[in-house]
C-alpha cells in the first residue's frame, strides 16, 4: 500500500469521524505530493475536490471557500479546467444562492 493510499484512507477517516480541518489538512498534503509525481499528478484533481467537500461540510464561510479554490488553481494551473474544478464551483454558487435566496423563500 502506497504512502498516498494510507493517506486518503485517513482522510476519509478522519472526515467520517468529523475532524474535517484534518481531512482538509490530508487531502492538501497528498494533492501537492501527487502534483509532484509525473505518474500521480493526474489524482491531485480528486484530492482537491475532496478537500473543498470537506470544507463545505466544515462550514467555511463563502469567503474562505472561495480563497481555498483560488490556492487550489494556484497550486494545480490545469484545476480550473477539470471537471472536479466545475463541481466544486458549482456547489460554492448554488451554496451562495442559497443564502442569498433561501429555498423557503
């Protein structure tokens, strides 16, 4: 079992028990190792994704959700044109109208 794999099997854990900002710490850490590896890099994209749901699940404000996705592009350039990019953007802005625009509204 890989470095990586132990990894994601503790974040997951630890997401599970609810310690999301060590979730969040994990999925970082192995995304920027994977970005470094010519073999892995193409899994820091789900690593990334993982650790903006855990954000959300965190309860981060809009603010600080939208500053972790900017650290995101800024750590993998080619994020913003996966489709965990559009995921997780589009869960922030369905989030956003949902505050904005309560649903029993």
């Amino acid at each position: 079992m890989s470095a990586n794999h132990c990894n994601h099997k503790a974040s997951q854990h630890a997401a599970q028990i609810q310690h999301d900002s060590k979730a969040i710490e994990i999925y970082e850490k192995i995304a920027s190792h994977s970005l470094n590896d010519s073999l892995l890099k193409y899994q820091a994209k789900r690593y990334l994704l993982d650790a903006g749901i855990s954000r959300f699940f965190r309860g981060d404000d809009l603010d600080s959700t939208t500053k972790a996705l900017e650290k995101y592009r800024k750590l993998d350039p080619t994020f913003s044109d996966t489709s965990e990019y559009y995921q997780h953007n589009s869960t922030l802005t369905s989030c956003t109208c949902d505050v904005i625009f309560p649903s029993n509204f």
